[in-house]
C-alpha cells in the first residue's frame, strides 16, 4: 500500500515572500503561513514555512505580501534542528498551489498621455424589455 503526503492549509503570510537562489540558479520563493489550530480559549497559531519552486514562485512573489489571506496545497515535511544547544522542530510545506483568497491591491497605473471620458459623464443605455426567444439560435 503506497501513501499519500498532500495537505492543505489555510491562513495569513506572516511577512511578505522571499525569492533565493540555489548555486545551480533554481528559484525558490519562501513565505511563511499563519494557521489557527483549535478555537476559544484554546486556540492557538501555528507557523507554516512554505517554499515554492521554480519560475511560479518568482511569478507569485511579488503578490504575496504579509497579511494576505492564502490558501497553501503541498507535501508535508517535519523538519529537525538544533538551536541553542536544543533539538527542535518545525513544519515545512513544499508548496504545489497557492490560491490567494484576499483582494489584491492592484498597482496605480502610470498617465500614458490619452484622455478617457469619466464614467459618470458617459451616457446610461437604457435596459431593453421584451421577448428573447426569437434571438436563441436552438
């Protein structure tokens, strides 16, 4: 019986995105994931470290930004290290999907010299009543 390591997880970028460089110039794009676990009084957060591989992650860096509501999809990894002489651990995720579920800021666009008409000076057309049967073609 062969197992199955995919996991989805759902909370807020604690920083914004990272994007680093392997020697052999492999992109990986690094973020990390605040998720609740448990609710009252017993709630919690846990720290998600998530990396993202390749050209999609330098592509999505720049919108993941601290405070953005994400939800993350990848392979779960228990990582092990030694800090301040103390053996500890943390839950890496290397990422397959990234589903932003926060409204993006989009950048202010530059004048490019054209005039646009103000949308509230542009006339109202007027909804159209009546049978559209006869324009369905089946």
């Amino acid at each position: 019986m062969s197992s199955i390591n995919v996991c989805t997880f759902s909370g807020r970028l604690g920083k914004d995105a990272e994007t680093r460089y392997t020697p052999s110039q492999k992109a990986i794009t690094n973020f990390s994931v605040a998720v609740d676990i448990g609710w009252g009084e017993k709630k919690r957060t846990m720290w998600l470290n998530c990396g993202l591989w390749g050209e999609r992650g330098e592509k999505i860096a720049q919108y993941l930004t601290k405070g953005l509501a994400v939800t993350v999809t990848g392979d779960i990894e228990l990582r092990e290290y030694e800090s301040n002489g103390a053996m500890k651990q943390s839950l890496s995720l290397n990422v397959r999907d990234v589903d932003i579920q926060s409204k993006i800021e989009k950048p202010q666009q530059q004048y490019t010299g054209g005039f646009r008409e103000p949308a509230a000076s542009k006339p109202q057309v007027p909804a159209q009543q009546g049978n559209f049967d006869d324009d369905i073609p089946f």
